[in-house]
C-alpha cells in the first residue's frame, strides 16, 4: 500500500488496523483481523524503513499495543487518550458527539445534539464514566475486559513521530524517554567497567547514560540523570559502600530510585544485605559475581519478564 501510494503520487498515507480487543467494533469487521504477533513484525519493518527515510511520502503508523515493561517506562507517553486530551470529538449525523473511534455504533458518547442544544449525557452511556480521567493507563476502552499477556491497549490514534497537528501541538514526542533501559554503570576498575560497557552496548534495550567512577559519582549521577538500572560495583575501597549510595539514593529519591544491581567478588555482610533490602525492597535486584555477557543478559531479561508478567496495570 505504502509503494502504491507513492506511485499514485498521493501526499501521506495514515493506517488503521482492525485487531478483536472485545470492543463493538468487533461484531461489523469480518474476519480480517490480525494477531499481535504478527502486527509487530509489520510494524517494525515499515517503522525502520521510515525511520531510514526509505519511503517518500509521511507514513502515519499506530502502535496499537505496546510490552508493558515499555509502557511503565514512560506512562505518560504511551497513555495518550483523547478522551484525555480532550483533543478531537466526532460529531456524528444523528447529533451524537462522542470522543473514542472505537465506541462508534454504540449508544455510548459524552453528548447529544437536538433541538438546537447539546445535552450532556449524564446517564451510564457517557462514554468517560470508565476512564480513570486523571491516571495514567492502557486504553480503557479495549483493556477493561481483556488482558493480552504481556502486551496493553495504547490508543487507536497513538501514532508515534506522527505530523498531526495535535500530536505537535502537545508536544506529545516530547513526552517519552525512550524505550531504552536507561542505565548507570559504577566501577573503578577499567577492566571490569568496560567488559560491562561493551557487554551491555551491544544490546537495543540498553542505553548507558553514565558511566561512575566512585561512591559519590555515583549517587550524584544517580539523582541527576535518574536512570532505570543502576550497575554498581559494592565495594569500592572507600568509606562509602553500596549500601551508602542505596540509602541516600533513597533519601533523595524516595520511590524514584533505580534497580540495583551489586557487583561484588566477595560476600556482601549479611547485615548489610538485609538493610538494603529494607530500604528499597524489590529495587535491589541481584548480586553479580561474574562479569559474563550470559550473567547480564540473563539479569535484563529476567527483569523485563518481571516488568512483563507480574506488573499489574
Ligand atoms: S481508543 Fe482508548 S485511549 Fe483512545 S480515545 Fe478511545 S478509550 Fe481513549
């Protein structure tokens, strides 16, 4: 399609897809629907290829579901909703006034328009009586009644980088750090800190944001840069240890603080352990003896099946 419209000569191309997400929609699309998985190896493909300029005309693609540990990384960004946003309202024949695409042939909508007025509708069918107007969330409308594993709902009109004029006007792009696990590395010594750096540049999900050299470098960049993972060695040799960079961390930051991971070639004292643990709970993560790229990428992907299996949104 993209292709033929370019041959055609035609300005932009906007996409829509038709998944089944249990919303009325459903029961009028036939069965032309396609599964997640195979929505995602399109949708990669065509991204890359707009991504690498290989298309001559704007290509505005949906996200249509994204992982969860994605969306928990950047909440705001990926919980775009125009009902929200407030930002669009589809004004239909019948006086209808309604904001979601996906309750359109539903008595659902936030108004009705007769008699030369507009009527709220103040009944059970106003459609933002299930939305959580103030909270961050997948799509209401398609995530209420359906889980789909380790993938959440993003709103139909969520088209990344896209050149709608609200999309600009929100600055909604500027609203996302990236998908990339933002990452802190803490070592004095050069050998281990660049095994660990080459280890971790070589993964997409990676991106290190600092690189620290002491106890206090590292607390420091931790409050300014306010990464997602930190990589630290335990004992540097001085008088601040690791459990010194988690509790100011902690102090500082309160929930904001990062995902520990301890590198240590000898036993952390028990006593230690166990304050850490109290202090941050399940944001210390684990202790790293051997610095082997299976070890760390064991740890990331353990981590993102965490962020993906047993995180409630
Ligand atoms: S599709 Fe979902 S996120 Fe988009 S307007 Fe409707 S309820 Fe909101």
């Amino acid at each position: 399609m993209i292709k033929l419209a370019e041959e055609l000569g035609i300005e932009k191309i906007n996409f829509h897809n038709l998944f089944k997400t249990g919303i009325p929609r459903d029961h009028f699309t036939g069965n032309i629907d396609i599964s997640i998985k195979d929505w995602f190896e399109v949708k990669e493909e065509i991204e890359e290829k707009v991504e690498n300029n290989e298309y001559s005309i704007p290509v505005r693609i949906p996200s249509s579901f994204v992982t969860k540990d994605r969306f928990i990384r950047n909440p705001e960004y990926y919980g775009y909703c125009t009902c929200k946003t407030k930002s669009a309202l589809l004004v239909h024949p019948n006086g209808m006034l309604r904001i979601c695409p996906l309750l359109i042939g539903t008595p659902y909508g936030i108004a009705k328009y007769y008699d030369n007025k507009i009527v709220w509708d103040d009944s059970p069918t106003n459609e933002l009586r299930g939305i959580q107007m103030n909270k961050n969330t997948p799509c209401a409308t398609q995530y209420k009644h359906n889980k789909f594993g380790k993938y959440v709902p993003v709103c139909c009109s969520f088209k990344p980088k896209q050149n709608e004029k609200i999309w600009q006007e929100l600055d909604w792009e500027s609203k996302t750090t990236g998908d990339k696990i933002r990452t802190i590395i803490a070592n004095n010594d050069d050998n281990e800190k660049n095994k660990i750096v080459d280890i971790l540049n070589k993964r997409k999900d990676i991106e290190i944001v600092a690189v620290a050299k002491s106890p206090e470098d590292t607390y420091d960049k931790i409050v300014e840069l306010k990464p997602e993972m930190v990589f630290a060695k335990y004992d540097f040799g001085t008088s601040m240890n690791g459990l010194d960079i988690v509790k100011k961390s902690k102090e500082t930051l309160n929930n904001d603080i990062p995902v520990f991971n301890m590198i240590s070639n000898t036993e952390i004292p028990k006593d230690e352990m166990v304050e850490i643990i109290q202090i941050v709970g399940n944001k210390m993560n684990t202790i790293i003896r051997e610095q082997t790229e299976e070890r760390y990428n064991g740890i990331i992907e353990d981590y993102k099946e965490y962020l993906n299996q047993f995180i409630k949104l």
